[in-house]
C-alpha cells in the first residue's frame, strides 16, 4: 500500500531542495556577471579605442581582434561592443561611416581627433589603477590557489 502522506513529503523535501540549488546557481551567475562587468564596462570601452587607435573597423572586427590580442581569453559579444560604438561616436569620439552608403551593410568606424585624445587621456588615468588591480589579482590568486 502507498503512503501518500511520505510520498508528499518527499515531493515537499525535493522542492525544497531544489529551491535551494536554484538560487545558488543564481547567486554563481550574478557573480560572473559581476566580474564581467568590471571587463565590459570599464575596460571595453577604453579597449575598443585602443583597437582604432591600430586603424578603422567595424564592431564584429573590434571583437575578433580584442579575441585575438588577448588568446581568446576575452572576446566580447558584438552586443556589447556596438552599443560603446554607437555612444562614442554620439560623443565624436569615432567616426561611422558606411562600407556602401546605398547598402549600409556594415559600418567602418574610425577614431576621431578627440577619440584620439581621449583614448590617451583614459590610459594615462587608467595606468596605475590596473597596474594595482593586477597586485591585488596576484595576491588574491596565490592566497588561494598557492
């Protein structure tokens, strides 16, 4: 005979522990996502520069070659490169161009005098706060892993 009584409690201990899983997978994806950022949002913009500051190029280009300068440890999704392209050129920091006007398949972005400028003003600023960064990432790798 089943015992209806245990089986919902089975059913109520596995719900619960499932909860429980669940948001700790959540809490996990909350955190990469955090790390993520400190890359997307502090440094994607001041690398997209860089990247045309080596000449003009597109979005998915931009995100190939930040992939390749860097082993493929860091390549950016070319949805959060376009929108840095399209506040940088609002800001007249890169230029926009179309490959062919009529067709506007792909746009060719180029640096501007005043991206140039401020590409160099940011990486002047930026130096020692990633160089610290860089001591503190040492330091918090080998008090775990070493």
């Amino acid at each position: 005979m089943i015992d209806n009584k245990n089986i919902k409690s089975e059913e109520e201990k596995l719900y619960e522990e499932y909860k429980k899983k669940l948001a700790e997978l959540k809490k996990v994806k909350k955190e990469n996502e955090a790390v993520g950022q400190v890359f997307t949002k502090g440094l994607l913009p001041l690398y997209v520069l860089y990247i045309l500051s080596l000449g003009p190029s597109n979005g998915n280009e931009i995100a190939h070659q930040i992939g390749s300068h860097t082993n493929g440890l860091w390549i950016p999704s070319t949805g959060g490169i376009y929108p840095i392209l399209k506040k940088l050129e609002k800001n007249d920091l890169v230029k926009g161009e179309w490959d062919d006007p009529k067709k506007k398949f792909q746009k060719i972005y180029t640096l501007t005098d005043e991206g140039e400028a401020e590409y160099l003003k940011k990486k002047k600023l930026l130096k020692n706060k990633i160089e610290e960064a860089l001591e503190v990432f040492k330091v918090v790798y080998n008090d775990l892993y070493l």
